[in-house]
C-alpha cells in the first residue's frame, strides 16, 4: 500500500485570509484561542490510528502554545513551520518573507530541539508572482516546500506547475523537494482533492476514489491537508459575506467523521519521512 503524507496546519479560525479583511493581526489577540483544544483532537485521533504526521505551526502560535508545540513533537509527529505570521507571500517583501520565516524556524527549533526542514505558506502563496521565495527558504535551511498548488484559484495556484514531488532549484543551484498538494486530473481539468474545504465540499466517495486512483494507477503519494479549525463545529462564528462563510464553515462538522475514514482506508506518515529527509 502506498504511504501518502498527512499534514495539519495549525492556525486559529480568526487567523484565516477568509476573515483578513475584518480581523487584522493586531486584533487576534481580542479573540477567544480554540486552536490549542483543537488540536489536541486531532493528536488523540492520531494516537489512536498510530498515525504520524507533520504539523505546520504558525510561529505566533507556537510562541503562545509552547506546550502544545512540544507535546506534537514528543508524540513523533513533525514540526515544520507555517511562518510567523499567516500572511500571503506574493504581499510581501523578500526582506519582510525573510524575518518571517527565520522567526518562525528559530522559535519552532528552540521549543523542540530539532532541525526544522519543511514549509508551507499560508494560503499556498507561492505563486508566479512569489517564486523569489525559493532562494529565501533554500538560504534559510529548509529541505522541502509545500506551497505551489498547481491548480487555478483566486488566491493561489500555478496552473501547469507538476503535481507529484519533485526537485525546485535556486538561482545559485542549490535545490529543495516540492510536494505540491494533491490534484486529481479529470478530462484534462486538474482537479483540487487534497484536503480542507475540498474534503468538506465534495463526498467522500468521490475524495476516496481520487486519492486511490493516484496510489493504484498514478503511483503517486498523495499529501492530505486540513486545519484545527476545521474539526470545530462550535466555533464563534465571524459574520462574513455567503462566499467566505461557505468556504470556512461548510461542512464543518461533518470533519471528524470524514477524518476517521480517510485514515482507515489509506497509509499516512510525515512528509518528512516520505521525502526521506
């Protein structure tokens, strides 16, 4: 049975582009925190599937909840680094991306005692537009990246970029994995399937299906994703316009379940151990 990647990104439900507009970094801390809870969820589910996986911390976060950043590690799941703010990148100045991430590794690193090697940014945003972040997570030590969608969205996205993992090269040749999140071709559309508010909109039948055709007939790991957030069905709710409050709140509680079956019917282990880093 392939082994595919499983990942969580650690985040609180008011720290999400969804909600930017209305809650801006210096109100979070205005805001009531579940993140900590939630995520004790998720890590007693995956102690009780003996699952490993790996966690992308906001290093805000991880600041606030040292504990919980610790207990993630003791249980041998990963720690990679979601950067310190949940900002998208393609907004910010390479000097900006740069004291971001350093901050963010440096915090995770103490806490642990570990070498951090893998990335995620927020809201996949490393686009065209953001490619220079590259050389900037090769400089700061990073062994692998998880952010380039190569899929069509409004906020993220490189369409046509490769879908499975593989190597991306700097500019003084040196080199890092990417491990795109998982899409799912479909007469000739790439199709998003790799966790989050695709896991929530469509069936699970359908979520299954795709995952096992990559395994079986791409043989291909997937990577799954989802959010703490997202196994919190009584989660204050932020008033918002139809199109966001759909994206964050669809299917919410319906989360766990889904979880429970997608980790009984596939193998998961960290990304790092999937890279074999």
């Amino acid at each position: 049975m392939t082994v595919n990647a499983l990942s969580i990104d650690v985040e609180d439900y008011y720290q999400v582009e969804n909600f930017k507009h209305l809650i801006p970094e210096r109100d979070w801390v205005n805001y009531e925190s579940r993140v900590e809870a939630n995520t004790c969820t998720i890590l007693q589910i995956l102690d009780t599937f003996q699952v490993r996986a790996t966690f992308f911390i906001l290093g805000w976060l991880a600041e606030r909840y040292p504990d919980l950043v610790q207990s993630i590690h003791k249980q041998g799941h990963e720690v990679a680094s979601h950067g310190y703010l949940h900002n998208l990148i393609y907004n910010c100045k390479p000097e900006h991306f740069q004291e971001d991430i350093n901050r963010s590794k440096k915090i995770l690193e103490d806490l642990t005692g570990d070498s951090v090697v893998g990335y995620r940014a927020p809201s996949y945003s490393i686009t065209r537009r953001s490619l220079w972040a590259i050389d900037i997570l090769i400089k700061a030590g990073f062994k692998y990246d998880s952010s380039i969608f190569p899929t069509i969205h409004d906020r993220y996205g490189i369409p046509g970029a490769q879908r499975f993992p593989h190597k991306l090269w700097g500019s003084d040749g040196q080199c890092l994995d990417e491990f795109p999140p998982t899409t799912f071709k479909m007469f000739g559309i790439t199709v998003p399937v790799s966790g989050g508010a695709y896991f929530r909109f469509f069936p699970y039948l359908l979520t299954k299906w795709a995952f096992t055709w990559i395994n079986r007939w791409e043989k291909k790991p997937i990577i799954f994703y989802l959010h703490p957030w997202e196994f919190d069905p009584g989660q204050p709710r932020i008033k918002t316009d139809m199109f966001r409050h759909m994206r964050h709140y669809f299917n919410i509680e319906k989360t766990e379940t889904r979880f429970k079956k997608v980790l009984r019917d596939f193998k998961f282990d960290t990304v790092k151990s999937i890279l074999q880093l």
